[in-house]
C-alpha cells in the first residue's frame, strides 16, 4: 500500500477509516483531542500554521515516513503546503491545487476574479465600500447585499446589508477583524482589504465534488441538491443529474487543475449558475457522493498503483436521497444501470 498523510482531520472519523482500507494512513493535527479520536493510525501532534517548526516538522514526517501522499482538510493548510510543496521530497505527491490556485481559493474576492475571467458565474463581489455605492449608483447592484471576511473557511462575519448606513457600519466594525493569513500577504492583491461585498443571489442550492485523476484531470462529478441545512452543514441532500451543472463542474475542473476531490457550493437559478463557495478538499457533504457510488480513496488508490478502475465502480447511483443522523441514512434511491 502506498502511504499518505492525512492532515487536519478533525472529526472526519469516517474519512480517514475509508483512506485506510485502501492507504497505509498516518494523520497529523495540531489538537491532542482530535488526534486522541483516532486508533490504529500512526498521529502527529503537529504546530500550528503560523508556528515557526510547522515546515520543518512537516519535511521531517514526510521525509522520514516516505510518505507517498498529502491532503489536508484545512482551505489554510492547504495554501500553506502548497507553497512548501517545492521542499518536499519530489517522491511525495499533494492532493490539492498548486500554491497559486489555492491562494485563490482561500481568498473570495480573487477566487470570484478567477471564476469570471474563465467564463465561471460568480456572484458580484467588490473589496470596500465605495466600490459598492459606486455599482449601486451606475445600476450594477442593488440592496439587500453581504458583507463577510474575504479570507479562510466558512462564513465568518456574514451580515446582511440593506442601506448604505449599514455598509458604513459594518466596514467601521469589522474592517479590521478579519486578517489575511501572514504568509499571503506578500502575495495577494490589496490584502490590507479584509472584507468582500457581495451581491445576494436566490436560488435552489447544489453541492458538488468534483474529483480529476493525479494528471489534474476531470474524472467524474457527484451533483447533490440540498434539502435541509443546519449550522452551515447538510443534514439533508439528494442526488441528481443535470447536464448543464456537470459542465460547469468541468470548467472548475479545468481551472482548478487539482488532483482528488474538490468541494464546490452553486445555486441555480433563471440567471444562470452561481458558484458561491469553493473548497479545495473533502468537504462534510462529501459523505453524501459517497454513499451515491463516488468512492475517491478508491480511484486514487488505483491511479497510484496504476491500475484500471472496473466499470461498476465508477458508475454512481443518478438518483437518492439521504440524510445524517450519526451514520448516513437512505431515504430513497435508485440505479440507472
């Protein structure tokens, strides 16, 4: 078996028991209590991202394991290994986009530049308040909008604005709660900017993974329509097909050049498509495409070993839906077979 470091796992149990039946895993995390959730993996207590040995101890683990393989579960880790990539042993292979496409990602307001100079749709997205009265002024926007963090995962400091007194505000309070990590900052455009605005776009809401072969190129495509949310997570989704989703996911495949899975955010609507939130990982509805037939661990597994996938593995059940409670539940499904 070929071996690969799982970083930032979190509680993702269920993930790193899949990686292991076809990966010799080893996990690496800077919590004692994550790291003490796992059994029969070899763990790292690893330095936090910003902490001076985190790229010595990370060569160390690598070099001295040979390991095979790297992912991480964190959009910032990513960004960060991606730009250690070059002193890495060449005989390790990162599961993840290059150093310039994950900076991207963690940053909204250039991910929504990226999306729109490659034909993607992308909510309007503008970096201060004067760009947005501006765009209000000359028709291109109108209120309500979103003001949030531009930097890292989730929705920190997701506000919904409605007057341009409350955009004042919120830009007083928050500009400068939100600070780009201290490795980008020599990197990205205006980083002195920590807040996006955005434009609020309706819509019914899919999630996607999107999984390219270890040449960067796309494979295969789980589209999920969302039922029931909470807490910023799926609790509900079901499968589907849609022809004109699965080529968009193929645009992002292209742009994104990754190698294994990506986890994308849309919503449809009579405008068009919209895609509202990237991340460069398995994402918590990953569990989901799973249980539809997407079983990644697999595929790369093979690609490693170069092996041929057999066809019934990589067809997916076109119809389900399923919930969490603990374990993942069938609600209904079907095959097209």
């Amino acid at each position: 078996m070929k071996k690969i470091l799982m970083l930032s796992v979190g509680r993702q149990t269920y993930l790193v028991d899949l990686f292991s039946r076809y990966f010799q895993v080893e996990i690496g995390d800077n919590s004692h209590l994550t790291l003490d959730m796992y059994e029969g993996v070899k763990k790292y207590m690893m330095p936090r991202y910003d902490s001076d040995e985190y790229a010595s101890k990370l060569r160390k683990i690598v070099s001295e394991e040979g390991i095979d393989y790297l992912l991480s579960l964190s959009d910032i880790e990513i960004a960060l290994v991606s730009e250690l990539e070059p002193t890495l042993p060449s005989s390790c292979e990162l599961l993840m986009p290059n150093k310039v496409i994950s900076y991207q990602c963690l940053d909204k307001y250039a991910f929504s530049k990226l999306l729109i100079q490659n034909g993607i749709g992308s909510p309007k997205t503008y970096l201060t308040p004067s760009e947005v009265k501006d765009a209000l002024k000359n028709g291109n926007l109108s209120f309500p909008i979103i003001g949030k963090s531009r930097w890292g995962m989730g929705s920190k400091g997701v506000t919904f604005i409605d007057n341009e007194e409350e955009l004042d505000l919120f830009y007083k309070l928050y500009k400068n709660k939100f600070n780009a990590p201290l490795f980008l900052d020599s990197e990205m455009e205006s980083v002195e900017e920590s807040l996006v605005f955005q434009e609020v776009i309706k819509g019914e809401e899919y999630g996607l993974d999107i999984v390219n072969d270890l040449s960067g190129n796309w494979f295969k495509t789980a589209i999920k329509k969302k039922l029931m949310m909470s807490g910023g997570e799926t609790d509900s989704a079901e499968i589907t097909t849609d022809s004109e989703i699965l080529t968009v996911s193929q645009k992002i495949s292209k742009v994104l050049k990754h190698k294994g899975n990506v986890d994308c955010d849309i919503l449809v609507n009579s405008r068009g498509k919209f895609v509202i939130d990237i991340n460069p990982r398995f994402g918590g509805g990953y569990m989901f495409s799973l249980s539809a037939g997407l079983d990644v661990p697999y595929y790369l597994s093979c690609w490693a070993e170069e092996k041929i996938i057999p066809a019934e593995k990589i067809q997916m059940k076109t119809q389900g839906r399923f919930r969490k409670i603990k374990e993942l539940k069938t609600l209904s499904s079907s095959n097209n077979k």
